[in-house]
C-alpha cells in the first residue's frame, strides 16, 4: 500500500510539473509570437464642415504628423479621410522614408469641406483587406469623427446606415480580427456607436472634450496600436545601456524655452545646432528627438516637462509583456505575465534576475487608489516569466497598469491602460420641450453578449413627496432602452432601474444599476415653474380680462345670457386662498395648461371683428359714427365677463390628468404628479397584453430607490381612482362671438336706416 501511495504522489508531483512547464511554454511561446508581430496601423480622419467649429484649428493635422513621426520601420499605414466620399490621402503600405515624407506632405490637405459624415463606408474603405487579412501584423483602425451617421438628409436613411455599421460591418470587422480605436471630438459624436466598435473589438474608446487635447489623446490610442519599448523618464532624467541601438525622445513643453539634451558626457544638444546621429523635429508644443547610437550613461533634459512625455528605444534585450484586455467589466479578473529576452531568447539565468527589482502598479485614474506588488520578491522564476493575477477591478472607471524593471545597469518600462465598465451604461438627458423641462433616462449595453430583444428595463420613480409610480423603458432603434420623465413637483426625484434578460450563452440575468437622482426645476433652467400645491386656477373667463386692453373690457351693454351648462365649472376656493397676482398656474394639469389657447382665442376673434368693421367702412363709406358706436357695442359684448354658478364638487385633477398624459404619450412618458399608480400594474416590455401578467417576476427583490422593500407605511400606493365624469361641453370663446361677418354688417345696415 505505501508503495502504491508514493507512486501515486511521484505520479500526481511530475503531473503538475509537466502541467507547470506545458503552460510556462504556452505562455512563453504566446509572447514570443506577439513580440513577433510588428504594427499595421489605418488612420481614419473625419473632413465634414462641421470640424469648422469642433477643430477650427485643424489640430488633426500635426496630430496625424507626430503619429508618421513615431511609426516604426517595420510597420505598415495608410491614412483615409472621409465626409460623403471617401479618399486614400496616404497610400496603405509598409512604412520608409519616403512613405514618411509623402504622409507630412499629405497632411497640409486635411480640411473639413465634407457634407455629410460617411463612417460606415470610410470603415470598409479602410478595411479592404478583410477578406484577406495578412496574420503577420497586428492590424488596428483608428476613427477620428465628430459627428453621427449622416449619409442623407432622410433620417430613415441614416438610421438604416446606422444598423448595417452594427449588424453586418462590425461583425466582419470581428471576424478578421481587426482592432477599432475611436476618438470623439465632439458632444455630438455618436458615442454609443464609437464605444460599441471600440468595446466589441478590444479597442480604446476616447473622448477629447476640446481639439487642445486631441495629440494627446491620439498619442495615447497609437500607444495601443503600435507598442513601443521604453525606459522610464524620472525627474528629467533617463539611463541608456549598452543594448540600446536607439532612442526616441518626446518632449512635450509647458514654456517657450528651447528643449535642451545633455549626454553622459555633457555635450549639450539643441534645435538650431546640427549633430551627426541626432534628428530633431520641432513644433509648438513639441521636440521630438531621435539619436542612434547613444552614449551609455544616464541622459538629462532641460525644459520644463509635461506629462505623457516618454523616451522610446531599440535594443535587444527587451521587456515583453503578455498582451492585456482593454476593456473590462467591473469584477472581471486578468493576468499579468512578463519577461526579458535577450536577441529573441528568454532570460533565465537565475544569477541575471537576482539582480532585478521588478514592481507593478495598477492605479485607478478615477479615484487615486494604487495597488503595487514587488514580483521580484521571491526566488527567479525558472521559465523567467514574472505572474500576477489583477483582481482589483472592483469599480468602473479608468485604470493604468505599469511595470518598471531595475537592472541596475538598465532599466525597461510598460503602461496599459484599461476601461473597466459595468455591463449596462445609465444615462440621464435633460430636454426642454414645449417650455417645459423634462428628463430622458437611457440605458446601453456594453456587454456583447446582451441580446436587446430578450432584454427588459423597468424603472421605479419616487418622486418628492415619496409617491413611486412603476414604468418599462422602451428599446430604440439604436438599440437604447428610454424613458422620458415629466416632473412636475419641485424637489429631488430618485430612479431605480432593473434589468433583466437573457444573454447569447442563455444565461440569464439581473442586474441592479446605481440609483439616479435629479432636481426638479434644475439650476440652470430658471424659466421652468414647477407645481405649487394648494393653488387654485383662475378661471379662464378671468384670466383672458386681464389680457384684454381695459378700455374694451369695461362693459356697456348686457351680455346675451349663456346656458349654464355649457360654461365649465371652476373649483371652488380653498378657506385661505392665495391672492390671484401670486398664483401658480400647475404645468402638468391639462385644464389649467390651455388658458393662454383661449386667451389667443379671444383676442383672435376681436382682431377679426375689428379688421372687418374696418373693411365694411371703407367699402361702404358714409356711415361711420353709427356704424363704429356699434361696433364698441357689440365688442364689449363679447368681453364681458360672464357670472357664472359656484360649482357643487371639486374635480379630482390629478387623476385625469396622469390618465390624460398616458393616452397622449402611449405609456413612454410618466406622470410623476399621479397618486393613483399601481405597483401591480406593470406592464410586459414587447407585449402590451402580457405586462401586467409578468410585472410581479420581473420586478421580484425590486428594492425601494432607499433601499427598503415597497410597504404600505413606507411608499403610499393608492388605488386609482375613477375619472371624473364630464361636466358638460365646455365652453369656448367662440360661443360668444357673432355668428357671422354678415350678421354685424346687417346690423350695422339696420342703424343706419335707423
């Protein structure tokens, strides 16, 4: 039996031996194939008229010409711009001398004269190859746009542009292996569609909020695409070692002084003094300084240094870094692998990696949070491969990873950034429509594996006075779930989203977002007057007498009697009410919102009288003064204000009201005034019939926008109340007007002949 144990544990330990070295291979043998791997790079650049105003300093230009700058020798790029056609500005091939000359020339021609903004086609163009895509390149698209998809002056037509980028473009972009990074340079650049391209092919997806940071930002996304090895630039200072062929330093400047280079050996280096082995390119904000074959030691800069400055090398012992994700969605896991390799060999010599510090970084952009570990802490590795397992993505928001190796007599330095994301995107938009002040909520997918139709958002609203009402988000055909909010009550409101689903694995899920609040009326709307309770409206008659001049509104003659029921009832005063001259009048109640129709209605009607009296006179001449006493007759008549009975009842205006904008909006838009919302009645997100059928399993574990489960004592649900019955017709200005033209010139005939 012990026999049997002991080859059991041999058996189990040469196992895990094998399965240690096997991986340590396949790892190993990954990056070397990656290492392998030079840059194939297509720049995508945006000319539409609109760069006028997003770019009015053609910043895309130098920001093209420091990329040419940096492109390595054994690299390929072709450069493409685009507005309604699109043209090859620089041919697509290996890139030379020559290649780099023809770029710089080609770049004075960005202009920004395009009509429309044609990005699917620009991408195809762009991507020619795809059917045939060499495996001897990392390939990677980089799009510069501004804008959104705009083929045509048919909407219709740019959304159908629009699904087939998404459902035919991307997947082949996919397929071939091609790798999109997006800038937005501008708020009205299609986000949702450049993080979709960028998310679905492991890109980078940025946003330059002005086109001042637009070479930084192009900087950063070619960083992505074509890797370079660098040497950490500390206090102005940088170590060059024997292995170092070349070096490549870009120094961005914060003052108008001259960038000055000083070697080892203190020879000093600068712009205007020409050095064999040294090229220098200047521009405003930039030196960019090549020098082969350099003198080992450490090398100091003189200028004052921005941030992203870096120095690049050549060399033969290199750090390789096992390829990173972009993108991650929060509490996702990766891996850090590295090694050094010495003219194309892995460095195992276990005496060399004793001599190493190595150190890792990861550090949340967002917030400042650092995570470091010393992998060099313990015994060299004997495959040479240094491993740490990243686990700390607990947040979204933008991440840097960093490894810095101290050889002592070298050192080598990596950066990656990544996103991490969370799988839905929420979004609050706030509209004014109709003078009037409303929210849209949004939400988008990041994940790829969401399926938008087997996908339902419901959210629960809770306005200021604590009263929730419960509503489905609707699905775009941007594949956005919406909702617009119609607040009406002057406080803080809070939506509590639920998404649920099933995913392309079948999988399902549920997911919870972080609770969105706003303000009602916002800071920077002052014109939006929200609803004062307690108010009562004044009665429409009323309110078009103060509108009319005073000279006509003091009645000289008896107005014709009315029928009772066809004058609308107001409400009836509360003990205490308000003085007229402060009333509010309440925005979200359909009766009180149309008095300024009425208003216009009226002194409509008088304009009309007045401009035919006007014309009668002129074509029958002669009866003026009669005809004109009349006429101040007959238009006090129709101003003057109308006694009316006190109503028995007061209606219940928030009820018809909420049911009133329903109908209107066809259940996308909420009336947060509405006491009369149901928890049960929740409707199903694709079938109007099921919705109430599935609302309590979907909204099951739904918590309270506090955090408290719904409970009779905590959120008022009330029942819905019946609508009012009608009183009557109603009544309009109309109703008090002359029945005709003809009839007041008849009249007026009448007193002449009289």
């Amino acid at each position: 039996m012990k026999g049997l144990w002991h080859w059991v544990i041999v058996s189990m330990g040469m196992l895990a031996a094998v399965s240690a070295w096997s991986q340590a291979a396949v790892e190993e043998n990954s990056l070397a194939i990656v290492e392998n791997k030079p840059s194939d790079v297509r720049v995508v650049i945006d000319v539409s008229g609109s760069m006028k105003q997003n770019d009015p300093s053609n910043l895309r230009k130098p920001a093209l010409e420091l990329l040419v700058k940096l492109l390595p020798e054994d690299s390929k790029a072709g450069v493409w711009t685009f507005g309604k056609y699109i043209n090859m500005l620089v041919p697509h091939r290996p890139v030379t001398e020559s290649w780099r000359d023809d770029a710089m020339d080609k770049s004075a021609e960005i202009n920004s004269v395009g009509l429309f903004t044609n990005i699917g086609e620009a991408i195809e163009k762009a991507t020619y190859d795809n059917d045939k895509l060499s495996g001897d390149y990392d390939t990677s698209l980089i799009l510069l746009t501004d804008g959104m998809v705009d083929v045509d002056k048919d909407p219709e037509k740019n959304q159908a542009e629009w699904r087939r980028i998404v459902d035919e473009v991307l997947p082949q972009l996919q397929e071939s292996g091609y790798t999109v990074h997006t800038i937005a340079l501008s708020d009205n650049a299609d986000k949702a569609l450049l993080d979709k391209l960028a998310v679905a092919t492991d890109g980078v997806s940025e946003v330059a909020e002005d086109a001042d940071e637009l070479l930084k930002i192009f900087l950063r996304v070619f960083d992505q695409a074509a890797p370079t090895e660098q040497v950490p630039l500390t206090e102005n200072t940088f170590l060059v070692d024997s292995s170092i062929e070349e070096f490549t330093a870009l120094i961005f400047r914060s003052s108008a002084e001259p960038t000055q280079l000083v070697s080892p050996d203190k020879t000093e280096y600068r712009f205007d003094k020409e050095e064999p082995d040294v090229s220098w390119y200047k521009t405003d904000q930039y030196d960019l300084i090549t020098v082969k074959r350099p003198l080992e030691g450490e090398w100091q800069v003189l200028a004052d240094i921005e941030p992203d400055s870096r120095v690049s090398i050549v060399s033969n012992l290199k750090l390789l870094v096992k390829p990173l994700p972009s993108n991650l969605f929060i509490e996702e896991e990766t891996r850090l692998s590295l090694l050094l390799q010495d003219n194309k060999n892995t460095v195992t010599d276990p005496e060399f990696l004793g001599l190493l510090d190595i150190d890792s970084l990861v550090l949340n952009q967002t917030n400042g949070r650092e995570w470091s570990e010393k992998l060099s802490k313990d015994s060299p590795p004997a495959n040479g491969i240094y491993s740490q397992a990243l686990d700390m993505f607990r947040e979204e928001g933008r991440y840097n990873v960093s490894v810095l190796v101290d050889g002592k007599s070298f050192q080598r330095q990596f950066n990656h950034p990544i996103t991490v994301r969370v799988p839905f995107e929420t979004e609050l938009e706030k509209l004014i429509l109709g003078g009037s002040e409303k929210q849209l909520v949004k939400v988008r997918a990041h994940s790829q594996l969401v399926e938008p139709d087997q996908t339902q958002v419901v959210a629960r609203i809770k306005d200021p006075k604590g009263r929730s009402a419960i509503k489905p988000l609707t699905l775009n055909a941007a594949d956005e779930w919406e909702l617009l909010l119609e607040p009406d009550t002057e406080g803080v409101y809070q939506v509590r989203l639920r998404i649920s689903g099933i995913d392309k694995e079948g999988g399902k899920f549920d997911v919870d977002p972080e609770t969105i609040t706003f303000s009602f009326p916002s800071e920077d709307n002052p014109f939006q007057v929200p609803v004062i309770d307690d108010v009562v409206p004044e009665p429409v008659t009323e309110l078009v007498q103060e509108t009319v001049p005073e000279a006509i509104v003091e009645p000289k003659v008896e107005p014709k009697p009315v029928p009772a029921e066809s004058v609308a009832k107001p409400e009836p005063p509360k003990a205490d009410p308000e003085p007229v001259a402060d009333a509010v009048e309440p925005e979200a109640e359909e009766e009180s919102s149309n008095w300024p129709l009425y208003v216009g209605l009226g002194v409509g009607n008088i304009l009309i009288v007045v401009l035919a009296f006007f014309a009668y006179r002129a074509i029958m001449g002669g009866s003026g003064e009669d005809a004109l006493e009349e006429l101040e007759k007959q238009i006090d008549e129709e101003t003057k204000p109308i006694e009316k009975d006190a109503p028995d009842a007061e209606p219940d205006m928030d009820a018809s009201a909420g049911e009133d904008l329903d109908q209107a909006t066809d259940g996308a838009a909420i009336d947060l005034a509405s006491e009369e919302i149901k928890d049960e009645d929740i409707p199903d997100l694709n079938n109007e019939a099921q919705l109430s059928a599935e609302a309590d399993e979907l909204l099951a574990g739904l918590q309270d926008p506090d955090g408290l489960t719904e409970e009779p004592d905590l959120i008022p649900e009330p029942d819905m109340a019946e609508e009012p019955e009608d009183d009557g017709p109603g009544f309009s200005l109309d109703d008090f007007s002359p029945d005709s033209l003809d009839d007041l010139i008849d009249n007026g005939d009448e007193k002449d002949k009289d």
